[in-house]
C-alpha cells in the first residue's frame, strides 16, 4: 500500500493541480506537547502520527485526482461520441459546404451559431467584423451579425439572422436539400417595432423544413417538435433581454464587461479606447432603459436566476437534455453570452 501511495503522490499533485485545486503541500501545525521526547525531538507517537497523516493526506489526494481524471475524461469520451455520431451521419453534406461566419465575437446571436457550427462539427472561418465601421460586410445590404456565407459547389447563399442561419442548415442536414431552395423557406419582412423603428423578420425562423418522415425520425412526436421551438423563441424573446441589464448592472461591471469586448473584438486603438470608455458608459445607462422597457425586478439577477430554474425545470431531472440523450436545438441556444442584441447592431 505505503510503495503504491508513493507512487501515485507526485501524479495525484499534478491531477489537483489541473482539476483547479490547490494541494495542501503542508499539514497544520500540532502542538509540542505529546509529540516530542525527552530530547526535544520527535516521539515515537509523534513519528506514528505524522507518518500517518502524511500517508492518509497522499492517498486522498490520489485518490481525488484519480476520481477527477475520470470524470474529466468521461465527459470529454461523452461529447466525442455525441459529435462522432451526428458527423458521420452527416459527413458527405457536410463535405460539400464552405462556410465563413462574419461575427462579433461577444454577441450572443452569434455565439449561438457557433454552438451550432460547433457541435454538429461544420467546418468554417470566422471574420470579425469591426463594430464602427463594419467594413467587413460592406458587401452585404444586411448590416447586422450574425451573417454567414455558404458555398455549396457554384451556389454562394447568404444567410442572415442567427435563428434562419440554425434552422436552414439543421434542415440542410436532415434533408439534403439544396441549401439555395432551403432559404426562400424563410423570406424576409418588414416590420415595425414597438419603438415605432423599422426592423427586418423572417418568417418560419424556429420551424425545420422536413416532410413527415425526416420530422419522425428527429423528433420522434409533435409534442418534441414543438418544445422545441418554444424554448428557442423563448431565448430569443425573453433570455437575451436579461443580458444587458445584468452584465452592465453597475457603472464598474459596465466597465469590465467592455474591457472585454475591446479585447476580444476587432477594434483600432483609438476606437478601442474610445469603445471602452463611452461605451460602457452608454451602455449602463441603456440597460436602465431595457430594465424599465421588459420589467425587471430592482434586482435584475433575480430575473436571471428565475430563468434558469425555469429552464432547468422545465428539462426536468429524467433527461440530461431537453432533446433526450442528446441535445436539440433548445439545448445548443444556451450557449449565448455578450454584449449585443441583433436588432441593436
């Protein structure tokens, strides 16, 4: 026991060390008294006791690293085999895109794409795109992100909107249609808001474009095809509004978060430095606004919280994914997180 202990010590150091904890490289300090010998020097008892403190303490740290290690790669063989599964249904159809998504790289919107592309292992490149000038999608009458640009063989299609960008290549993928028949699926309209401000919808944006076969075999009843739906309109609708308000609760967090984004974007250092300091400034006192335009409580990580219990409710503890074994996607739409809403960029 004692030479497989000292064996596993120094890995089971390195595997705390790696796992976020930090190993106790020393015990506390005991009193003298019982510990020492006439001489002054250590006892018998106390030689016995620190042996086997020293002993227990190395075994439990192998032992949690060992435990930790594990776990760690059970999960990661987990999500291997959740992508190796739908990758390789899908790998001739996939083979056939070319895809660059033009981004900002904290917008929400576009970190959901991501999660998406991610995920259901579609290869592309990503383009940042400068918040001022935007000069990046100057091609493009939409001027919003995210936009993605698919070539399928001689077609090049344009896909705006995050929820349009999902559902026509989740359809692309189960159907093998023609990803240039897909997109009139969901045509553009003009609306105005309730800002009097003209904006752009799509129709159908949260609707899979499958005939009853292909519909069966995804979702296995209505009843899934339509929670489905429900949560993803949800996070449109509601989830992304809590973003804002919280992440520039206080003019010091308004601050942080754009320290952030001027690090992670594409800005020059003059608008970097202008971006930082305006901007969190602009922004805090806009998320006073959408706190008062959505009703949110005085404390508006209450409404977050409230979010997520719902969320995790409403998955409920008999399945690890609203979509079942595997997630759907619900499940991929949480993966938003920034500083920007579609209809403000």
């Amino acid at each position: 026991m004692a030479h497989a202990v000292r064996a596993l010590w120094p890995g089971g150091l390195a595997l705390t060390w790696r796992l976020g904890g930090r190993p106790a490289l020393g015990l506390p300090t005991q009193s003298r008294a019982g510990l020492t010998g006439a001489a002054g020097g250590p006892g018998p008892a106390a030689t016995t006791r620190k042996g086997g403190a020293r002993l227990l303490g190395a075994a439990a740290l192998a032992l949690g690293g060992a435990l930790g290690l594990y776990h760690t790669a059970r999960w990661h063989l987990r999500a291997q085999n959740l992508r190796a599964d739908l990758s390789a249904a899908q790998l001739s159809l996939s083979s056939r895109l070319q895809l660059t998504l033009y981004q900002y790289k904290t917008c929400p919107f576009c970190s959901k794409v991501r999660a998406f592309l991610d995920f259901h292992a579609l290869p592309y490149q990503v383009v940042e795109v400068n918040p001022v000038r935007r000069a990046e999608i100057k091609f493009s009458s939409y001027r919003k992100v995210p936009i993605l640009l698919a070539q399928e063989g001689d077609s090049l299609q344009q896909l705006n909107d995050s929820s349009v960008i999902i559902s026509a290549l989740k359809t692309y993928l189960v159907s093998g249609q023609p990803l240039e028949d897909i997109i009139t699926y969901y045509p553009p309209m003009k609306a105005v808001n309730d800002q009097g401000k003209e904006v752009t919808e799509f129709c159908n944006k949260y609707w899979l474009m499958l005939d009853e076969k292909e519909a069966q075999r995804m979702y296995g009843g209505k009843e899934a095809r339509t929670e489905e739906m429900k949560w993803r309109q949800w996070a449109d609708d509601w989830l992304v509004h809590l973003i804002s308000p919280n992440v520039y609760r206080t003019p010091t967090e308004a601050l942080a978060s754009f320290d952030y984004i001027v690090k992670e974007g594409n800005f020059g250092t003059v608008e970097g430095a202008m971006a930082k300091y305006m901007g969190a400034a602009a922004m805090y006192f806009i998320s006073k606004r959408l706190k008062s335009r959505h009703r949110l409580q005085d404390d508006v990580r209450e409404d977050l919280y409230e979010a997520a219990n719902k969320w995790v409710a409403a998955v409920g503890k008999d399945r690890p994914f609203m979509g079942g074994q595997r997630p759907n996607l619900a499940d991929l739409r949480e993966a938003e997180g920034g500083f920007t809403k579609e209809e403000e960029t």
